[in-house]
C-alpha cells in the first residue's frame, strides 16, 4: 500500500505548474531523439542553463535519469546560485532515490525570504518518502499559503495522508483537489488509489475510467485487489487457526 502512494508522490514532483495536456503527447523516440539532438548542444555549451535544464529534462524523460542527475550536477557547479537549475536538480535526485542529498539540494533553491511554493511541495515529497510524514505536510501547508487550492499541491498532501494512514483525511483532500479546474488525471488517478484502499472497489474503478480505457482502470482496481488480499495474508501468517465452531 506504501509503495503505491509513495510511487505516485515521486511523480508529483513534477506535477506543479500549468498542464501540458493540450500539447501532443510525444513518443519515448520522440523524446530519445531530443535528448540526441541536446546533447549536442550542450557538449558545445556547457555553461548555458537553459540548454542544461533541456537537455536533462529530455533525458529524465527517455528513461535515462542518472545522466540526467549528472548533467544538472555539473550545471549546478557553474552556476551555484541558479535557484532554477537547483530546483531541477534536486528533483531529479529524488528520482533517483537520493533523497536526503535532494532535500539538501531543494534546501538551496530558495530562501525563506523568497519562498517558491514548487520547491516546498517537492521537499514535502522528499520527505514522505523519508516517512517524515508530519513534516512533509507543514511544507505542503506552506506551499499552499503561497498557491491556495493548487490542486498538484493539494494531491501530494492527500498522499502524505494516505502514507500516515489517515484515509479518511486523504480523500477528503484529494477530492478537494480533483474538484478543482486545475486538475489533471493524476489528482484523479490518487484518489482512485486512496477510495480503492478503503475497500470500495466499485466506486475507485469509476473514478480511474474517467481518464483510462475501462479495462485498464479495471485491471489498476484487480490490482489493488491483489495487493490488499496480500496484505491481510501477510497479517494472517504465524496467528493462530480459529477452532471450528460445530
């Protein structure tokens, strides 16, 4: 159950800022081929930002997210004070599962004095998956003094309830979130997670096909399914068998 919510917290922080729905979508040889043609850029000019940032968010998206770390690691040692460069960097550190260097990171990428609300939301993210769950939720409450009803921020707060084991408190919020016109099918998608896991199948399976085929949303919810029986197993072993009662 963890490790479902914790896998979803990961892809939020990306999540903030202005949905790329309307865009076409591009293929992982679309993305493959950018990265190519980036590269070249970037090997001719390392010292510009903006061809770091590209370039590694192409990689990071074609799959190749340690080099993607690399490239905003050596970026971020010529320029030290590039709050921007810093925040990516940080995220993509997260990525790959160096979370207490991304939280020292993401630390640098802005000042108390100038609070990004991107970057607490993306520390708070860090810190779930730490299972700092308390302190994850006050930078996501400071994120959203900064963007009330930001509904990625808000999404990555109802998982943080969810990984605290407050369902109740986690689909309240994520419903909230989902409600807003912000919303892309992530939020959805979570809240799907967070009904599913109180047991109602049904209603979680409806949600999901909001924005998936019915035999996918069908086939997430039979995997939860899966999960949650294994679970109750898991509890079961070493209990004693009940006697039977005649």
């Amino acid at each position: 159950m963890a490790s479902g919510c914790q896998s979803a917290s990961v892809l939020n922080l990306t999540q903030a800022g202005p949905s790329a729905a309307s865009s076409p979508a591009k293929t992982d040889a679309d993305w493959r081929r950018e990265a190519e043609g980036l590269g070249a850029k970037y090997r001719a000019e390392p010292g510009d930002p903006d061809i770091a940032l590209a370039y590694a968010q192409a990689l990071r998206a074609s799959g190749q997210r340690a080099q993607a770390v690399s490239v905003l690691e050596q970026a971020s040692l010529r320029q030290p004070h590039n709050t921007v460069l810093l925040g990516a960097y940080g995220k993509a550190l997260a990525e790959v599962g160096n979370l207490e260097q991304a939280l020292e990171v993401l630390s640098r990428a802005h000042s108390p004095d100038q609070p990004d609300w991107r970057i607490l939301s993306a520390q708070g993210a860090v810190l779930d998956q730490l299972g700092r769950h308390k302190e994850a939720q006050g930078y996501y409450a400071s994120a959203l003094k900064i963007k009330p009803d930001d509904p990625s921020v808000l999404s990555n707060l109802g998982l943080s309830y969810a990984l605290a084991k407050d369902l109740k408190q986690a689909e309240a919020t994520l419903r909230q979130a989902a409600a807003l016109p912000g919303a892309d099918s992530r939020v959805r998608q979570n809240l799907a997670l967070v009904v599913g896991l109180q047991g109602r199948f049904s209603e979680a399976e409806t949600i999901a096909r909001a924005d998936l085929p019915s035999d996918q949303a069908a086939a997430n919810v039979a995997y939860l399914r899966q999960m949650l029986a294994q679970q109750d197993d898991l509890k079961n072993l070493g209990r004693p068998i009940p006697a039977r009662r005649t």
